[in-house]
C-alpha cells in the first residue's frame, strides 16, 4: 500500500467530484465551463500522477506522463473553442438560462 | 490496493453520470458539448486505472492516448461546425 499514491488519488478524486458537482449547479455554459475545465486539468494532474507513482520509474511512467500531458493540451483547448463558439452564437454571460427555484 | 483501485473506477464512473446528466438536460449544445468533453477526460482517466487493475497498463495507456487525440479532433471539429453555422444556433429546439 503506497500512501503516497493513495493521497494523490484521493486528491485528484476531491476535485472531480467538485467539478461534477459545479456542472451540476452553476447556472449558464460559461460559469460551467470554468467549472469543468480547471478542476479536469487538477484531477487529472492528481489522478494521473498517483498512477504514474504507483507504477514506479519505468517505461508506463513516461506513456502516463504523455497521456497528463494530452490532457493538458486537451481542456484548456476545448473549453476555449466552445467557449468561443457560444459567445459567437450570442449566448452572453451574466444572466443564466435556468432558475433553480 | 485493487480494492482502492475497484472504488476509485466506481467513484469516477458516478461522476461521469453527472456529466452525462449534463449532456442530455443541457439548455443549449454548448453544455452538451462541455459535457462530453468531460466524459472522455474522465474515460481517460479510467482506461489508465483499468489497466493499473489488469496489469497491463503499457498496452491499456496506448489506448487512451489515441482516445484523447480523438476527443481533441472530435470536439473541435464539433465546435467549430456550431461556430460557422451562425448566429441563431445557440438555443435549444425541442
């Protein structure tokens, strides 16, 4: 049982459900994507790196390392573009699309 | 330590049910696209623990790199596609 990976698991697993639980509230698409695309980014950095601490300094460290590091070029990427094409589309942030109450 | 492995898998698939919830009630196509790109960050995610369980992670992290240039190409074609197509796409019809 290496604590060192069970920590950075347990971490990174902290922020994904942070993330899913903003999905789930916060009111229009933009909130939502600054929601999704910074606690992706951590999660995946924490999750990823107890994996790769588990499987110690070998080759599977490296090909994990290279799947964090298309991740990292993946979100920000994404939430950018989507983000761009709904402001083109002329949703506007600030005012939400659904009332909770 | 498979146990933990088994919870975590458990843990992220309940999250990516969030997301999907997301996908399916999301107001405009924009939610729906996040929310996809959510999932596949989590399935990402998943292929490489899925491996770490099977003992096999050298084959199974080959897999989820070809899955994350997919999702790269996929959404922003996607969003590209909903860029171009003007002004009047934004709301939902149903």
């Amino acid at each position: 049982m290496n604590w060192l990976t069970v920590a950075l698991i347990v971490l990174g697993l902290f922020f994904l459900v942070v993330g899913s639980i903003g999905m789930l509230r916060l009111p229009d698409v933009f909130t939502r994507s600054h929601a999704l695309s910074l606690t992706d980014s951590l999660g995946g950095l924490f999750v990823l790196g107890g994996l790769a601490v588990h499987h110690g300094f070998s080759a599977s460290f490296f090909k994990i390392l290279l799947v964090l590091g298309l991740v990292y070029l993946l979100n920000p990427v994404v939430a950018h573009a989507t983000i761009r094409a709904a402001y083109r589309a002329g949703l506007r942030p600030g005012k939400g699309e659904q009332d909770d109450l | 330590m498979s146990t933990f492995f088994f919870y975590v898998m458990v843990i992220i698939t309940a999250v990516m049910l969030v997301y999907l919830y997301r996908v399916v009630r999301g107001p405009t196509v924009f939610d729906r696209v996040l929310g996809l790109n959510g999932i596949s960050t989590k399935a990402i995610i998943l292929i490489v623990l899925i491996g770490t369980l099977f003992e096999r992670v050298d084959m199974f992290v080959d897999i989820s790199t070809g899955y994350a240039i997919l999702n790269l190409v996929g959404a922003l074609a996607i969003t590209k596609f909903l860029e171009q197509r003007g002004e009047t796409s934004g709301e939902e019809r149903s």
